[in-house]
C-alpha cells in the first residue's frame, strides 16, 4: 500500500472497515483475563479498546473500553473498572504497551484485592475475546490544500475520521494522526498541526471529533 | 423493492461509498447463497433483501433453495431445537433420513459459486460437494448451550469449510476454522419497516377487532415454543392486575416449522375467555406487522432461546419501547434500561411492562435511545458491508488487509 501521505502531496482520505473474528476463547474471572490478554493478538486489544468509539458514534464513551466495562459491570468489581478506564490511551505509543498495562492493572489489582479472585461470570456473560479484522480502502477523497480538506473531512464516512486519527496513531506505529502529519508538512501550518494533535480523541465521539478538526481548520483559514 | 441509493437518506452518502468501494473488490466472483426455504424465518426475509442489493452494487450474489420433505423438516427442527439446548429425541432413523435428502440433494443442486455461502444446518452436507472454491457456514442459531450429539455430527461438516459466521460472540464454539461475528439486520424500507400513514395502521387495528381504548402490548413471532409466548400471556395477565391493557400475539409459520400449529393450539387454549388477548396470524404480510408494531405501546420479545430476534430491531427502528428476554442476541440490541429493558423471567418480564406503562417518557427515552443504536449498528446497509469484507477475508489471512 502506497502511504496515506506524502510530504508536498494532495492528502488521499482512506477509509478503514473492520471485521470482527471470533477467536474461541473467554474468560470467566480476573485471572483468566489476565492470562488471555497476555497473548492475544495486537488486532485483539486494539478490537476491545477501540470498538465503543464505532458503535456509538454520537453517544458520549460513558466505558472506554470492554475491558473496563466488563470488570465493573459484568464481573461488580467497581474500582477495578475506574482503573481500567482511567488508563490514557494517548498515552501509549504501541498496542503492545497498552496491552502490557491493561495485563499489569489487573494483576497489580489482584495481588491487592485476593478476595476479587473469587468474582465469575455466567457463560452467557463471560469475556468473549473478538479480533478486528481492519481492510483499508483508498477513497475518491483528495485534498490539495486546506480548504479542500475540510470540504472532504465534511463529507467523508465516519470510518475514515477513525483511520487517520486513531489506526495511525496506534496501530500503524506513524506517531501522529495522519491529518497533523499532512498540515505540518505539506500545508507548512505548525499551529493548525499541534493543535489537531493536542486534541485527545478518546474523550469525544467520532462526530464531535470530525466537527472540532472542521472548526479549528476553519478558524485558521479564516485568519 | 427499494435501490441501493434510495438508502441515502438514512444512512448518509459516506456509508454507500464505501459499499461501492468494497464491491469493486469482488468483482468476477460468483456468491452463491444456499438456504432451506425461499418464504417464512429470519433467513429467507434477510436473503430477500441482501441479494438483489448485492447485485445493484455490481457483486455477482445468487440464492438457491435445497429440497426437503416434511420427514427432512422434522428432522432439523428437531436438529434446530436441539443446537438451541432444547431436549430432542433424535435416534438413528433421523439421522438417516438426514443423510438420504442431503445426499439427493448433493446429486441435484449445483454449487457453481466461487463462495458458497451455507446458512443453518439444513443444508450443511453439500460441503461434500467442495472443489477448490471458498465454503462459508452462516449459523443463525443460537448455539451457545447446544445438544452435544447434533453439534457433534454437524461439526465434521463445519470444520470442512473455510470460515464459519456467527450471530453473537456467544455462540461461538471451539473449532478448526476462523469463526466471525456479524449480527444480522433489518431493512428500513422494507414494507416491514417503512414509515406508514396512520389511516394504515389505524386500518390495520379496525381489520382485526383490536381497539386503541388500552396500552397495546404486543409480540410478534412465528408460534413457537421458543419465542414461549405462553410465558407472555402469563405477563401480561400479571401487569394487567395493575393497568389495564391489552396483548396482541402475532406471527404466522414458516414451511420448515411443522411445530407450530402444536403452539398455537395450546397458546389459543390458554386465552380463551379473555377478549383483551388477541392472537392474530399472518402470514407473510409485512405491511401489517408494520402496523401492528406501530399501533403498540410495548413490544415484547421474551423468548427462552434467540439466534438474534429481528423484532427487537424492528420495534427499535420504530422507536418503540421493548421488553425483551436476556438471550441470544438480543444484549447486542438493548442495553439494559438505555435502550430497552431485559428481563430473566416472567416476574421480572411483568415488572418491566408496569414500569413502562406507568412512566411513558421513560418509555419514550428507550425507544429513541433504541432508534439511534439500531441505525449506527443493525441496519441493512451494515450488513451488506459485513457480508462483502467476510467474502474478501476468504482470500486474506492477515490482519491488516490492504486494498
């Protein structure tokens, strides 16, 4: 696949359509949680950290992720929960750190709590771990300059929002979202850069997400 | 029946672009869907729909029908019950009479697809029939809890194929081959689901003797011991003890379902005497349980198994308040006291109508709550989009799959 963007070039908008493969496995306690998380696949943790944003795409994330949502509401253990959703997202650099921090979390927990070993789930309620699957498509979408861009960013699918904010932040190990990358290099517009990056996705919906980007890029054409 | 760009409106441009995008991707592929009966269930409605639309966005999709006596079909409804976790006597003559129309119908239908797309277990043998084209198995049941001799038998079919589809996460079972997840959908503008003038819903109430004078309570579903509306009527005889309402049980039968008149006996012998129960069949017409559904005041769905429960959607898409069993896929489509209530039992199923009818914004808060989610996650156009990267999944084991 040829790079969503280049330095000096028109930005290509791809989108990003996922899948979810069943892996098999569940986990029914706190320990068995653990243990799978340690060795699910990278598509696996980044499916459970991720899915809430695509599911509700106009309801404010009230569960960051499964993981949080399962301890706390599935399994009653509260203040686990409030860990796991307390954990910043933004703040991690790879899936695989993320992962080991999740694993970490609930062990940490565990040794501090024994008595939370004892917590189980009904199988109708257990922790099914589910892989996503993600196909990227290239869209007709291109922008040669800012005004084009916020044009495309308004009529683009939502999945591409996601793609280029969060699948290459994260999974695609580029650093920064793909919109940043492209004003700071080929727009030459640090401020409108930094500014887009400062922003933490996770704490609005995909929508709201879309319209702050729209709102600051039209601020700054405006200038 | 409506064109792909007619969905626009609903869904929004963006969501058909990316339809088109990915279709161009299976261009020259021949999808053929293979199922039990063209009229009646879950998956005959939703093949209805999906193909011609597969078709309008240029992926070359078909359907063919297996053939089955009425021996073939009691058979696997009793394979279905049973998958369902429901005791079945099943003995070898079954089995047998299994094998001899599979193997007929081996000999007859010709599986010319580059993906063949099975869907149940009816047809499931004609995995004998693979050459080096793609087999997909699509699971509508409920198999989280099954009968270990019938998922047995059909197991060394299933992991003959090169993927296999389930409903909800928790149906999934331990097997060789990838196994997805894709919910089912409902179609916005099918007849079932469309906007409907109140002269037709109003006509629809005055057609069948149900007066709009009380609270409408109403389930739709194929009489079924399952669906157990007999466990319904028990509810609603409880809330009726507090407000005064009335129960519309309405469904009709499918041509694989020779159970149902059984049900429907038993459910019409326990409301006689009542004039408020109104058990209504009807087959095959969508306008009509479209207006039933809009006519009511709570939709309920309390069955004891589910492999998704599409009326839950329904009512949802019509922003209808729902009471509906904890089952099957039926968590995926409400979320406890957000977007509906989800109950255990009959108690709890008659606690949740009262609250209902006792606090209409309430009710009126669930059922928008439940407009919204039904839009972003079990519509039609989803489905179509799930179904269209499971076919390019078959040609790709990674990932990240780029296109």
């Amino acid at each position: 696949m040829e790079k969503a963007t280049n330095d000096k070039e028109p930005f290509r908008f791809y989108t990003r359509l996922s899948l979810s493969e069943l892996t098999g496995l569940q986990a029914s306690t706190l320990q068995q949680l653990a243990k799978i998380t340690k060795d699910m696949p990278d598509s696996c943790i980044y499916n459970h950290t991720h899915r809430f944003l695509k599911q509700h795409q106009r309801l404010s994330p009230k569960s960051p992720s499964d993981f949080s949502y399962w301890v706390g509401s599935i399994l009653g253990e509260k203040e686990l929960g409030d860990r796991l959703a307390s954990i910043k997202i933004m703040e991690f650099g790879s899936v695989d750190s993320l992962r080991r921090k999740i694993v970490a979390t609930i062990s940490q927990y565990l040794r501090e709590k024994p008595l939370s070993r004892l917590r189980y789930s009904g199988d109708s309620e257990a922790f099914y771990f589910i892989k996503s699957i993600s196909f990227i498509f290239p869209t007709n979408y291109i922008a040669h300059d800012l005004k084009e861009f916020v044009e495309a960013l308004k009529s683009v699918a939502v999945d591409s929002v996601y793609f280029h904010i969060f699948d290459a932040r994260l999974r695609l190990d580029r650093n920064a979202n793909d919109f940043s990358n492209w004003i700071r290099n080929s727009v030459a517009d640090e401020k409108l850069a930094d500014d887009i990056s400062k922003l933490d996705p996770y704490t609005y919906t995909l929508e709201e997400l879309r319209a702050m980007i729209i709102q600051l890029a039209e601020t700054r054409l405006k200038e | 029946m409506a064109k792909i760009d007619e969905y626009t409106g609903i869904v929004g441009q963006p969501v058909l672009d990316d339809l088109r995008l990915i279709s161009q991707k299976l261009h020259g592929k021949v999808i053929q869907n293979i199922n039990s009966t063209s009229v009646g269930g879950g998956v005959a409605e939703i093949l209805t729909r999906m193909v011609p639309l597969l078709k309008e966005l240029g992926v070359d999709a078909r359907w063919d029908v297996i053939k089955g006596g009425k021996q073939f079909f009691e058979v696997t409804k009793k394979f279905h019950n049973a998958l369902h976790g429901k005791r079945e006597d099943i003995d070898k003559h079954d089995y047998e009479i299994f094998m001899e129309t599979s193997r007929s119908n081996i000999d007859e239908l010709d599986t010319y697809g580059d993906i063949v797309f099975v869907h149940d277990p009816q047809p499931i043998v004609l995995i004998n029939k693979k050459r080096d084209n793609k087999w997909i198995w699509r699971c509508h049941i409920d198999i989280s809890t099954p009968n270990q001799k019938v998922w047995k038998f059909l197991k060394d079919f299933v992991v003959r194929y090169d993927a296999s589809v389930f409903s909800a996460p928790s149906f999934s079972q331990k097997l060789s081959v990838r196994q997805f997840h894709i919910s089912p959908s409902i179609d916005p503008l099918s007849d079932k689901n469309k906007e409907l003038s109140q002269n037709i819903v109003d006509s629809v109430l005055v057609k069948y003797g149900v007066p709009k004078d009380k609270p409408i309570i109403t389930q739709i579903s194929r009489f079924d011991a399952l669906k157990d509306p007999i466990g319904v009527i028990r509810a609603y005889r409880k809330v009726k003890k507090d407000v005064d309402c009335r129960l519309v049980l309405a469904g009709g039968t499918a041509e694989d379902d020779p159970e149902g008149a059984e049900v429907l006996a038993r459910v019409r012998d326990m409301a006689s005497g009542d004039k408020d129960i109104h058990i209504l069949l009807l087959p095959q017409n969508d306008i009509e349980v479209n207006a039933l559904q809009r006519a009511s005041t709570i939709i309920m769905q309390k069955s004891i198994k589910e492999g998704f429960g599409l009326t839950v959607a329904e009512a949802l898409w019509k922003s209808k308040p729902v009471v509906a069993s904890n089952v099957g896929g039926i968590p995926l489509q409400i979320k406890h006291e957000y977007s509906g209530l989800l109950c255990n039992s009959i108690d709890s199923a008659a606690f949740a109508l009262g609250k209902l009818l006792n606090d209409p914004q309430y009710a009126r808060r669930l059922g928008e709550n439940g407009k919204e989610h039904i839009k972003n996650n079990f519509l039609i156009t989803r489905h179509l989009r799930d179904y269209m990267l499971l076919f390019l999944s078959l040609y790709h084991k990674e990932d990240m799959v780029y296109l």
